[in-house]
C-alpha cells in the first residue's frame, strides 16, 4: 500500500521578492541531505525518484515543489524516518547547523566536464545575469500588484465592523479548541506555501494537502475584511494549548497567512478567494463569510468603479509578473542544456544510489 504525499511550496516568487521558508519544514529532521550543484545536475529528478520509492513502500512523505518550474521538486521530506533531501542552491541557499552530525553536503558538481563548461562560460555568465533579471522584474512586478492591492484593501476596511470581525473570529476559536489542549508537548510551528506564482500561473496544492481533514472552514471575504488577522489569530490559539501548526503564508504577500492546519485535531481554515476559490463538497465543509458579516451591505455596488479599476489593475500585474517568470524558465532551460550536456549521468546515478542505501539503512534501524 502506498504512503500518504503531501505537495507544498517552501520558497515562492512574491511581492517581496523569493520568499524562503525552507528552514522551518526542516525541524526535527536528523538526516539532512544538502544538493549542491547547477542547473542539469539532477537534483530534481533524484528528488523525485527518492520520493517515488519511499511512498510505493509506504511511506508517508511531503514533497517540496519548485515554484519556478512546475515539473522540478526542491525538496522531499519522510517524517518518520526524520530524513530529508534538498535542492541547496540559489535562490534557497542552505547552510548546515551541525555538518556531518546532521547534514550532508552532496555536490554533484565532481560529475561535471570543466572543460566543456569554460568553453561555454560566456554564454553561462550572460544566461544567468538575464535570468536575474527577468526574476526582478517580476518581483517588480508583483510589488505594483500588491500597491494596487492596497487601494482595493482601503475600500474595505473604511466599511467594516471591527466588533463584529473580532466577534466572528471569537466564535471560530471557541468552536474548533473550546477545552481542547494538547498532549504531545510543545507545539512546533511550520510556515509554507500552499500556492505559488509559477511560469504557468498560479497553481496551489490545497486539496492535497487537506485530503486527509475531516473539517474545513472555507474563509469567504473581500480584500481587506480581516482573512489574515482571523487565521493569525487561530493560529495562535492553537499553539497556545500545545498543538502543532501548519500556516501557509499568501503566495503573492507572504506577510499574510492564507490557511492554518491543525492535524491533531483534522481541521484546517483557510481564505477560499481568488485565485484559490473553493466551495465546499464533503461532509465537514463550511463557510464563514467575512463580507457578508462584517461589511456595511452595499459595498460591492457603492464602490463598483473603483474596485473594478483596482482589481483589473493588480491582476494585471500579476499577470505580467508570471509573464517574467515564463521568460526566466526558458532562459534557464537554454542554461541547463549546456550543463546536460557537461554532466555524466553515470556519477549522478552513484550519488543516488549511496544516498538510497543510507536511508534504507535509518529504515532499517527504526
């Protein structure tokens, strides 16, 4: 019987520019693997096909997603085995906190063909500034659309009860932990990304990732009408009586929390708006409506022009950012051919092998 795979995001392409949050997923693992090498390498596809064999064992195990290119991980996770592997380079930069005691340094770079590389070093030099550079005007790209966001928050906020919001989030609270604490200790707190600016668009792993809870709450609003400040507010809660806590920053600001897991008790809220709308469709689903419960009725038609000027405007931005984004994956890909074709894939298979017979080994001692 196959294990259970959970498909997140630990860096995003935001408004803030590459958002990393890889260290937080690495807590409480032991075995660490480091990935060092450039584009080509095979990171990626070792990733995959440790994830591939760990879960057709059994295993349950999270996988790390590459937010610029949809086909590539940046990391695989197996909990119970406290092992992890991951892409360590640019723009994740990883360092150890304990080498060789907990992690590993593994530079695929000993497979390459140096001379073939200086041959091309003027191609890899103008590849790698151009690619920058389709990344930063992306990410300026995005911080005009979160600016013009901000308009569209204003609206908003100049309409709402904040009684009312704080009523409404005090009553979530009291439904999902009323009396329920805790007993496996202290809570550990990780921060992802459930969705991500990718060069196809945003894409999210929502249903992956909530397969498995028996309760959602579908956060219903418009911009501005407390989404944020309500799952903050569960999120402490929950940790305060001793749960752990997934909270999944926004993909566009990652100041902002867009969903909150809570395992132990099989129940996640998250902001159910564009682009990640969803409605309900199994038992355990509901909706709590910030807009409806907390915003002075009519807003929507009192500002019509003006929030469809400010929401045309920051999709469109948005929309120009992932353009940068498709224009740095092709660039990158021209930088990978050259590396493919530098690289010999029979010391890539070595690595991968050495690295499987270790974990078979933690399997084995566990």
């Amino acid at each position: 019987m196959s294990g259970k795979v959970i498909n997140y995001y630990a860096g995003g392409n935001t408004a803030k520019g590459f958002y990393d949050l890889f260290e937080s997923n690495m807590q409480g693992l032991e075995n660490i693997y480091l990935l060092k090498g450039g584009p080509g390498t095979g990171k990626s596809t070792m990733i995959k096909k440790l994830a591939n064999a760990w879960v057709q064992q059994g295993y349950n195990i999270e996988r790390i997603h590459c937010s610029s290119d949809n086909e590539s991980l940046d990391g695989l996770i197996i909990p119970s085995l406290q092992f992890g592997i991951f892409d360590a380079t640019a723009p994740h930069v990883l360092e150890p906190k304990a080498p060789g005691a907990m992690e590993q340094y593994v530079n695929l770079g000993v497979a390459w063909d140096k001379t073939k590389l200086k041959d091309n070093k003027d191609e890899i030099v103008e590849l790698q500034t151009k690619i920058s550079a389709a990344f930063q005007s992306s990410y300026d790209c995005f911080a005009e659309g979160l600016h013009l966001h901000d308009y569209l928050e204003d609206i908003y906020i100049n309409e709402m009860d904040f009684n009312k919001a704080n009523q409404v989030t005090d009553e979530l609270i009291q439904k999902i932990l009323l009396n329920k604490i805790s007993t496996q200790g202290n809570a550990v707190i990780k921060h992802r990304f459930f969705g991500a600016s990718t060069p196809e668009g945003v894409v999210d792993f929502i249903p992956s990732i909530t397969e498995e809870l028996t309760k959602r709450y579908f956060i219903k609003g418009r911009a501005g009408t407390g989404k944020s400040t309500l799952l903050k507010k569960v999120a402490t809660n929950a940790e305060e009586s001793g749960f752990d806590v997934e909270m999944y920053h926004c993909g566009f600001d990652p100041e902002s929390i867009d969903m909150v897991v809570i395992r132990e008790l099989g129940f996640c809220v998250f902001d159910s708006t564009d682009p990640h709308e969803y409605f309900p469709e199994r038992q355990g689903d509901e909706i709590v409506d910030l807009y409806e419960q907390t915003v002075t009725p009519g807003t929507d038609e009192k500002y019509e022009s003006d929030i469809t000027y400010y929401t045309k405007s920051y999709k469109q931005r948005m929309k120009d950012g992932i353009t940068y984004l498709k224009e740095a994956k092709a660039l990158h890909d021209k930088l990978e051919e050259i590396y493919v074709d530098a690289v010999d894939f029979g010391v890539i298979d070595e690595i991968y092998s050495t690295i499987y017979s270790e974990s078979e080994e933690l399997a084995a001692n566990k």
